[in-house]
C-alpha cells in the first residue's frame, strides 16, 4: 500500500485530512499530515517529513501530496523524490487527495496518475440549470 504524507501551509493538510475520512467514511492506514509554519526552521521540517516518509513506506513506496508549487512545503517535499520510491504532487486538493487514498493499493506511478487526475478532472465550472462545462 503505498503511503499518503500531506504537507502543506499550517493546517491545511490536517483539515483536508479529516475532510478525506469524511467522504471516505474511514480513516485509512498510512496517512499522516505535516502543516508548515512561518516560525520553522526548514532544516528541521526537512528532518521531520523525512522521518514520517520512513514511517509511512511499507515497502511500496509514499506519495507527497503538497499545497503550492514553489512554496517552502513542496520546495522541502522536493528534497525527497527518489525514483519508484517517493513521488511529489502540488496543487493538492480535497478530489486529488481522494482519488490518491482511493487507489493506493496500485503502484506508486498509477497512485500518481489518479491522484493528477483528481484534481484536474475536480475542477468543472456549474453552469446555471445543473450542467457541467468541461
């Protein structure tokens, strides 16, 4: 089961997290959140999602799921990516964090795959009378 570790500005993960169980109806396994904030030291933080990425392998490797590109979490979460082991997407959304925990079961690169296409396929404009407009 590949592992789910969401980093993001202060609680946005935790609450997105949660949100994820919600629809979910559970709390899945192999899921941890780290919420940056502007006191911390990058170094550490570095220290920190390293060790939650130890925790979070079983083997099959873990996908960080970060808020914004080029913003200190994701730049951190970047210092991680190792081939077929641990992958990184930003632009993390509640669709995109869904469809990640809902596949996980596949391989890193399938997890991937579904988790950018939860959040692309996650935004639609409503029209007025109920209609989608892709």
């Amino acid at each position: 089961m590949i592992g789910i570790l969401v980093v993001t500005h202060e609680h946005l993960g935790e609450h997105l997290a949660r949100c994820a169980c919600h629809v979910l109806g559970e709390k899945p396994g192999q899921l941890q959140s780290l919420g940056v904030f502007v006191e911390n030291d990058p170094d550490d933080v570095l220290i920190n999602m390293r060790t939650l990425v130890q925790q979070l392998d079983a083997g099959d490797g873990v996908l960080i799921l970060c808020d914004i590109l080029g913003a200190t979490p994701c730049n951190i979460a970047t210092r991680l990516v190792q081939r077929n082991q641990v992958a990184c997407v930003a632009g993390l959304s509640l669709p995109m964090l869904v469809r990640a925990l809902t596949y996980r079961n596949e391989t890193l690169a399938t997890v991937v795959n579904k988790a950018l296409d939860g959040g692309k396929n996650g935004v639609i404009e409503i029209c007025a009378g109920s209609c989608y407009a892709a």
